[in-house]
C-alpha cells in the first residue's frame, strides 16, 4: 500500500511539474501582450500626428487647384 502511494506521489509530482513548465512561457507571452498594444497605439498617435500637417497640406492644395 505504501508503494502505491509513494509512486502515486511521484506521478503527480511529475505532472505538476510538467504543468509549471507548459504554463510559464504562457503566463510570460499573455503579460508581454498588454506591452506590445501599448507599444502599438502609441505608434499609432505619432503617425497620426505626423499626418495631421501632410493632410492639411494636400486639403490647401487641392483648394486651390479647383
């Protein structure tokens, strides 16, 4: 009886350790994506306010073309 429980015991040893090892770079990718969506808008407001000059000049020159 002690047997089954001792290798029972090792079982669940390993599959929890087989659990920690799957489950870490998991955890590490789903925490690295709020850093990249962050990453992404604020390039996303430097391109916007780099375009804001561009469109004003195309909306002037299209005005005075016609």
């Amino acid at each position: 009886m002690t047997g089954e429980i001792t290798a029972s015991n090792l079982e669940q040893t390993r599959d929890v350790t087989q659990l920690v090892s799957a489950v870490g770079p998991m955890n590490r990718s789903i925490q690295h994506r709020p850093a990249l969506a962050e990453q992404r808008a604020a390039a996303a407001e430097r391109l916007e306010h780099r375009a804001q000059p561009l469109a004003h000049a195309v909306g002037v020159n299209r005005r005075s073309v016609t």
